[in-house]
C-alpha cells in the first residue's frame, strides 16, 4: 500500500477497516513526509447465502454493499525509543537485590495479588488509551467501495486482485459543519430508536430505548480532545424523577462518527400504564478526566415536555411501532 500526501515530516499511523464489521487493523509507525507501507491485513467476509465448497464464488454478490476505510493520524510526539526503554528498564533492576528478587521468585501469586495485577494492567492501558489521545491527530480520510470489475488479477493459490488503486486523503466530514449556526449542532447529535409496548393488563407497559449513532462536527471533535480522555454514552430511563434503568457504553476516543450494535445499546422499563406521563429519558456525553473529574460535555431529556415531546407522544400513541429520531445535544 502506498499512500503521498504532502505534509509536514512527522510520524504518520493508519488505521485500515472495513465496513460493515468489526475488524480494524492500525498500520506501523512512519517518519515521513511521503510515508509507505508493504503490509497485509485479512478480513473476513461472510457469504450472505449459505452455498456448498464446490460452488464457484460469485464476487459481484459477495462484496455488494462492502467499502474499505483508511483512516491517516499524525503523530505529534515520537514513540519512546527501545534502547531508553531498556536504559530505564536497567536503571530500576540495578536497584533490587538479588534476595528480594528471589523471594518473589519463589512466592505463589495468590486470587488477591493476580486481581491487584489485573487492575494494574487496566489501570496502565487506560493511561496508554489517553497517552494516544494527547498525541494523536486526523490527518484525513480515504475510502472505496469494492468494484469487482478490478479484481482481474490472477495471484498464487487461486487466489485474484486489484491493481495499484490511488485515493486520495480527504478531509474528515460528518456531514455537520462547524459553521452550522444552529445551536442543537454545537455539541452533537444522536440517533435513537424508541418504542413502546403496550400488555394487556396494563401493568406491564414497556418503554425500550436503542441507541444508534453519534455524529458531531470536527469543530466539536477537536473540542473533546481538548479534554485529553476517551468519552462515554450513558441513556437512563427514570420513573418519578428517579434512575429506574440505564446503558451506558464502552469508552471510545473523540470521533465526528460512532456506531453501536442494537443488541448491546438497549435498555427497557416496564412500567404502569397511567404513570407514563412520570417517565422521561436523560442521556449524557461524558468523560472522565486524568485528574478522576466527570465533565459533561453533551445532555439530552425525552419526555413530554421537552422539546421531542411531538416524538414521544406519537411513540405512546403507536406501540409496537419503532420511532427513530435524532435528538440534539445541548
């Protein structure tokens, strides 16, 4: 793979995925204005049919719908050289004694100790997740939907390929531009999904919220690195002003972009028929700071007198029929 942009020498790092799925790879470090990898990734496709060994692959079918994603960062501070890692390394050894080296040595680890260990693991993988952050920037983007037309190439094993296939790097959209004047698109929006069931008894009425998407404006992106801090999602579903129920999602880094499987970001409240007019939704963008200070950068209320109150109660009017709507940060 060969990418050219010009650009100022620094240590440039890509991030290769594939949509839809979930495998993301990130390329080798390279300090240079003109960086190039040789690297391969695999990815696997699932066939949409399920066909037997013998039958011939149908391409066209087969990657329909499938485009690739490369995303460019720069990276504004050096990765710490090997040999300063082994000096510093060497540094701490000349300061044990042997005696004591061996007495751990020989000592079992117990359940407490392998648990202390693991919280440190976590512990120093979180501070590398913000170490990335500090140092990390978009450069830009490029994509390309397969065109099965390319794969010409005949490769070893049966295998086919494309040709050298140039893109260029462009800027990162969402699709909301940081001139956007309007004050719902300063901070983000969100795409929810919002359904009511009703039971027969009345007793057992269900309010059920999925969380989709989040977009924001690069402006809005940059502001959250500001923080220096992976952020977080959290949807609650109260009662009487009370947390009945809640989803709150894993840490990801400041993106204008993200996305989350249905299955894993919906959170239901059974609830009382007549006391629907006391259920309302909160949902936060958040983060946690290195000093273990929350700050909330983004906040959302559904309910009937908010400002989706015409989506809420064309949701209660409808049940079993799924509402999907964006709701705006503020």
């Amino acid at each position: 793979m060969l990418i050219q942009g010009r650009s100022e020498p620094s240590i440039i790092l890509e991030t290769v995925k594939i949509f839809p799925g979930d495998s993301k790879y990130e390329t080798t470090l390279q300090e240079s204005s003109w960086p190039v990898w040789n690297e391969d990734f695999k990815f696997q496709i699932k066939q949409k049919d399920a066909k037997k060994p013998t039958d011939k692959v149908d391409l066209q079918s087969l990657l329909a719908g499938y485009f690739l994603s490369l995303t460019i960062y720069a990276i504004l501070e050096p990765p710490k050289q090997e040999s300063d890692k082994k000096r510093s390394s060497k540094t701490i050894d000349t300061k044990k004694s042997s005696k004591v080296t061996d007495q751990e040595e020989s000592k079992p680890k117990s359940g407490f100790l392998e648990k202390f260990n693991s919280f440190k693991s976590t512990k120093a993988e979180a501070i590398a997740q913000k170490s990335i952050l500090e140092k990390r920037r978009t450069v830009g983007a490029a994509t390309w939907n397969f065109d099965t037309k390319l794969f010409q190439n005949d490769l070893k094993n049966g295998l086919t390929g494309t040709p050298d296939i140039w893109r260029p790097i462009n800027a990162i959209a969402s699709g909301l531009t940081a001139v956007d004047a309007r004050r719902e698109n300063r901070k983000g929006q969100l795409e929810i999904t919002l359904m009511y069931t009703a039971s027969e008894d009345s007793f057992n009425d269900v309010v059920q919220l999925t969380v989709n998407r989040l977009r924001c404006s690069v402006q809005t992106m940059q502001e959250h690195e500001q923080f220096k801090a992976p952020l977080y999602l959290k949807a609650t579903i109260l009662e009487a002003n009370k947390a009945e129920c809640f989803w709150k999602s894993d840490r990801f880094v400041p993106t204008i972009s993200a996305r989350w499987d249905p299955k894993s970001s919906t959170v239901k409240l059974t609830v009382f028929k007549a006391n629907l007019n006391k259920v309302s939704i909160y949902i936060s963008l958040g983060c946690k700071t290195k000093m273990a200070k929350k700050e909330i950068l983004g906040k959302a209320i559904i309910d009937e007198k908010s400002a989706y109150a015409d989506s809420w109660n064309e949701c209660l009017r409808q049940p079993g029929i799924p509402k999907v709507f964006w709701v705006n940060f503020e």
